[in-house]
C-alpha cells in the first residue's frame, strides 16, 4: 500500500513539475545558466539523497563543459553554481546587496534553525541584521575577544597538558581530539560564560556532533516534506528526538546563566559596587547573556528558549568543528612536509627564543609560558601557513547557499529570486589560472603576494575578498562568515604555541594521507596521528 502511494504521488508530481517548469519557461525569456535535463521529481529525489561532496566531481565535468556557470534543478528550486573568481566578486562584492539573501529553508533545516531565526540562516532583513550586529559588537569585537584572552590561555594549557599524557604513554597522538576538545572548552566557555566540568562539556560536544553527523541522512525528507512526514514518520521522529537531546541539555545551561546573571546584577544594586559590564568576578560577557534582552523586530517580542538553543548551537558548531578540521589539515601538512615545519619552528623560535622545559602537573596550566597573541602579529610565515591551509583545505567545500533579492541577471543569465546560488570554494582554491602549482601546500605564495602588496600596507591577504576574490574561505560579502578573525586567531595562537612545544613527526611507515571525507566540514578520511616530542627535555 505504501509503495502504491510512493508511485502515485511521484507521477502525479512529475507532470505537475513539468507543466510548471513549461510555463516559467514561456513567460521568462531570459535563461537560466546551462545545466543537464532533469527528469522533474525523480531527478529531485536522486539529488536530494546526495551531499556537495558527492555532487562536486559532477559539478567539475559541467563546468568543464558548459563554464563557470551552471544550474541543476535540486527539490523545488533551481540550484546555480559559480565556479569563477570573477564572477563571485560581481556577484557577492560588486552587487552583494542583491546576492546577500538567503534561500527558504528547507523543512529539516527549519527544525534545527527555529525558522531561519539564527544568524547563517536568516533572510537578508531587519531579523538578520539585529543578531549579526549583536555577535559582532557584542562577542566578536576585539575588545571583547581580547577580554577572552585569559580563558583561551587557560584551554591552551589543558591542551597541553593532555598531549604531554600521551607523550608520556609514547603512543601516537590523535591531534584532532584533543585540540576538538580544547576548542570545545573555549567556545562553551564563550557562549555560557561559567566553566563546566568535564562530564558537562562532553554532554554538549556529544548532542551537537550527533546532529552534524547525522544530519546529511534526513534529506530524504525534504523531498514533498507533507507526504514525507506520512511515508518517513520514524525518520522523522529521530530527527525531532535529536532537537530534543539538544534542547535538553543545552536549556539547563542557558536557565542557569540568566540565574547567575541575575544573582550578580542583585548584589551589585546591593552593595553598589558595579565596576564594570558582564561577569563580575572575571570580566566575561557571555553569547547568552547578549541575547536576553534582544527583542525581534517583527514580532516585538523576546527570543524563546527554541531560538535561544539554536544560536547556541550555531555559535558552538560554527565555532568549533570548522577550526578544529582546519587545525588538522595544517598540523598533517606540516607532519607531511617537515621542512615546513622547521621554517616555522625557526621563525617562533627567532621572536620568543628557545621553549621552556614542560614540567606539568593537573591543575597547574598557567604556569607555562605562552607565545603571546600580541607576538603573532611578527609572524607572518605562520600567518602564510594558515591562509595555504585554507587555500589548499578549506573546512567547507562550498558556502552556505545565498539567495538573490529580486531576479538579476549574472554574466548574461538568469538568476531567479528563488534559485539558491551556491558557490565553489575549493575549486576557486585550485583553479590554475589563479594559484601556481594549486595542489602543492607552498605557504610562500602568501609571503610573495604581501611583498607585492607594499602600495596597499604590507597586508598578507585579503582574506574578505573586496579587491579581488582569490579564494573565500570565510565566504564574502555581506553574508562572509562573522567569526573569521576570531577563527585566524585561534588558529594562529594554538599552531605556534603547539610547534614551539612540540616536534610532530610522522607514525614510522606511515605516510599521511590527505584524503578526505564529508562529515559536518570536509575532513581527514583518516584522522591524523602523529608523534610529539617536547623541543626542551
């Protein structure tokens, strides 16, 4: 009976599609970008069952055959794919006022962004506005991550702690757990503002990975999600099971700041002793704590508990799991590459001298002598690492997808308003006509393009892309990703301080492997293991 009812409602919504595409086509006569013939609702179906990354050797061979523009048609909507430089910066730069939307969002998306009410997923519009101004002004602006100093000095340390344990136990080190966890303590720390325990950290790392990992297998139900929620009602109870998870330990959290900030703000009436905003004993402003005051523009009201998870969520994930991907790319190129390595080392090492000798006990991390983050600023082969990185390995294949504001014409084409345009991030990373020999890890590409770029103050690179989009890691544009600053810096601030530490070599007969894989962000297939020796016995 539920086979029947497959095969009848796929029919029926293919002529459906095709008489409807057949008169969008007669009453536009503009054309959309090139792209393959669809076969309406199966060839939806066959696309919605695959990632971007299954997608991307496609997307190369039409690029290949029809150029930097092409479209596929993916569930209700036309999906256009840039794969040029130039044409990203006429879209995202040059008219980003247009190309600054974002796409409807498709019914699983919906459930873990409460309706587009977060930062990456919310139409361009006063909504939009308010929680970005809020994340830059009020997390993200340097004098507030500065005020964050302490805490990544104190992660830092934790993170050294544990790779000095496994050194001990002469095992390889599997660095992306590790440094994941360090990540993980700092961006808690960031959004909620009170240290947890060990057990608590790990509860919140755990629900959120499970709904990154998971989720690419729930977009079977964004095709006809009314019939779907009938056909795939035990798919679709897991994915509400995995909000609620999410809901369940992260409300606990966000209940106990505002009691905390309560507390605080009743003993500073009390004994009038306010000496300053946020945490009064350390100095901190939490994510949370930005956020209850907040009053949503449309609908003049507060933002709900739903809402409140999903920012939450978004500020951990979008803060973590793309730096920690990144850290490992960079840690295996220079286990890979060990004269890389050394030129490195020298350069941390002619600015801050030799590393003390590691003697470490649980408890006592701040006693190590850190590479500062103000001595970063000296380091520009270490910066030049970093940019190669993301050049060579950016975290995310392609950006979140945008959505123009009103129908616009690219490079001669139709770009519908309810297309969504997606843009090739790694193909731009590795387009020849732009980078030299684009699959070696060469970081002094970088240094050649700031000695080219005295007339413009020395800058390394313009990593926003708004002279020139070379690559775009971060995206561009209105939409580029808020947090790229803060995530250079941890970046930075967690690489030298781990090579002026440690010599990371190679498992004996074991040639890293750069393969990757899709999970939340495009990893390692297999995970980088490696063997440190502290420089300083």
């Amino acid at each position: 009976m539920e086979i029947w009812f497959i095969i009848v409602t796929i029919c029926l919504a293919a002529l459906l599609k095709f008489i409807t595409n057949f008169f969008n086509q007669c009453n536009n006569k503009r054309k959309l970008p090139p792209g393959p013939r669809n076969i309406p609702v199966i060839g939806d179906f066959l696309w919605l069952r695959k990632s971007f990354s299954e997608l991307e050797p496609f997307l190369r061979e039409l690029i290949s055959k029809y150029g930097p523009l092409v479209t596929l048609r993916i569930g209700s909507r036309p999906a256009i794919f840039v794969g040029s430089h130039s044409l990203a910066h006429r879209a995202l730069i040059q008219n980003g006022a247009v190309f600054c939307d974002r796409p409807r969002a498709i019914a699983t998306g919906r459930v873990l962004n409460s309706n587009q009410h977060n930062v990456s997923s919310a139409v361009y519009g006063p909504l939009w506005r308010l929680l970005r101004r809020n994340l830059n002004s009020e997390i993200l602006h340097p004098s507030r991550v500065k005020s964050f100093s302490h805490a990544r000095r104190s992660v830092l340390g934790i993170l050294i702690r544990r790779l000095l344990e496994a050194e001990s136990e002469s095992a390889p080190v599997k660095a992306v757990d590790h440094f994941q966890y360090a990540m993980f303590c700092l961006l808690v720390l960031m959004c909620f503002g009170d240290k947890l325990d060990e057990d608590q950290i790990k509860r919140v790392e755990s629900v959120q990975r499970d709904l990154l990992l998971s989720f690419q297998r729930f977009n079977i139900l964004n095709f006809w999600p009314g019939v779907g929620k009938i056909v795939f009602r035990k798919r679709w109870s897991e994915l509400y099971q995995l909000r609620r998870n999410q809901e369940n330990v992260l409300i606990p959290l966000i209940h106990d700041r505002i009691k905390s900030k309560q507390e605080r703000e009743r003993k500073r009436r009390t004994d009038k002793s306010d000496n300053g905003v946020g945490d009064e004993e350390d100095g901190i402003v939490a994510y949370v704590d930005t956020l209850l005051d907040l009053e949503l523009p449309d609908e003049k009201r507060k933002i709900n508990d739903g809402e409140m998870v999903s920012l939450c969520g978004e500020f951990l994930s979008a803060g973590t799991d793309t730096t920690s991907t990144t850290f490992q790319w960079i840690m295996a190129n220079l286990v890979k590459y060990p004269q890389i390595q050394a030129k490195l080392y020298e350069e941390i090492s002619s600015i801050m001298g030799e590393p003390p000798s590691l003697q470490l006990s649980k408890g006592k991390e701040e006693n190590i002598v850190f590479v500062k983050e103000d001595d970063l600023q000296k380091m520009t082969y270490l910066k030049a690492v970093v940019l190669e990185a993301l050049r060579r390995h950016p975290p995310g294949h392609f950006v979140l997808p945008h959505a123009v504001t009103e129908d616009v014409e690219l490079d001669g084409y139709l770009v519908p308003k309810n297309a969504s345009v997606n843009f090739m991030v790694a193909e731009m990373g590795l387009d020849p006509k732009v980078w030299e020999n684009p699959t070696e890890f060469k970081p002094e590409r970088f240094l050649m393009s700031a000695n080219d770029d005295d007339k413009n103050g020395g800058e390394l690179f313009d990593i926003t892309g708004s002279r020139e989009i070379k690559m775009m890691p971060f995206g561009a544009g209105r939409r580029i990703c808020p947090g790229a600053g803060l995530a250079l810096l941890h970046l930075e601030y967690f690489v030298a301080n781990l090579v002026w530490y440690f010599e990371w070599k190679a498992v004996d007969g074991d040639d890293v492997d750069l393969s990757e894989k899709q999970e939340f962000t495009i990893v390692m297939k297999n995970p980088l293991r490696a063997h440190i020796t502290a420089r300083v016995k």
